[in-house]
C-alpha cells in the first residue's frame, strides 16, 4: 500500500503526462476526442483497453477511423487529429471483454459503444466508467 506523499506523486505525474501530451497542441481547436476508462468495481484505471472511433457518413453507415488503446492510466489524450476531425456523429468502440477476461471476471458487456454529437472547434472528453454489470458515461473537461 502506498504512503500519502506516494499518492501524490502519482496523481501529479499523471496530470503532468496528460499535460504534456497536449502542451504542443496551441489552440482549443487542435484538441478533438479525447477519452478515459475507470473500472468503478477495482477502484482504477483500465490500461492497455483496445477501441475504435468511428464516424457516421452521411449515409448513415459508420467509417472507421482508427484503432487505439487506453496508456497506464486509462487514457487515450487524441483521438483524431485535428485536420481530420468534423462536425458529425461520432462512436468509441470500447472492446471491454478481453479486459474482463484478463480479471478472471464474468461481464454482461462483450463491448459498449458511445455514440456522440460533435462540432468542429470543441473538445470533447469521454470519461467511460466501468463496471462488469453496468457503465456510465458523460462529457467530461
């Protein structure tokens, strides 16, 4: 178990990888999809947990735009780069059961999808947390 003065030296360097991760990036504009995974029943974050981000064409079908996964501390700081991202209807593809799998635990979820309504010049954070029965979701900061 980890002492106080432990505690906190994780917790600033975990805003200061987040920090430089987006430091190069100058306007709010440059910032697009960003995302973080806790798993609410283990109290911690969800690393190395693989996604996928779509968009909805007009047509209604969904393009794939790119795989990711989740760092050591849940994270995925850019989802789509700037120049690619557009006002649209986006969804993350959280693959959730290999990660269940790996905790030796029983999930009613084999993936969860979140679908989102985006415009062009905001950020968008998409906090997911996790549950083997149940998951949350809302937009974050």
């Amino acid at each position: 178990m980890s002492n106080g003065w432990e505690r906190i030296r994780l917790r600033v360097e975990t805003v200061e990888t987040f920090k430089a991760e987006t430091m190069n990036q100058n306007t709010s504009n440059s910032r697009t999809i960003s995302c973080h995974v806790l798993d609410t029943a283990l109290g911690k974050a969800v690393a190395d947990l693989p996604l996928t981000l779509y968009r909805q064409r007009d047509n209604g079908e969904w393009q794939e735009l790119g795989h990711h996964a989740t760092n050591a501390d849940g994270r995925v700081g850019q989802l789509v780069d700037a120049k690619d991202f557009n006002s649209g209807t986006y969804k993350l593809k959280f693959d959730v059961q290999p990660y269940f799998e790996l905790c030796q635990v029983s999930s009613f979820y084999p993936f969860i999808e979140i679908i989102i309504k985006c415009e062009r010049g905001q950020h968008y954070h998409v906090p997911l947390l996790l549950s083997p029965f149940g998951y949350t979701t809302y937009r974050g900061t």
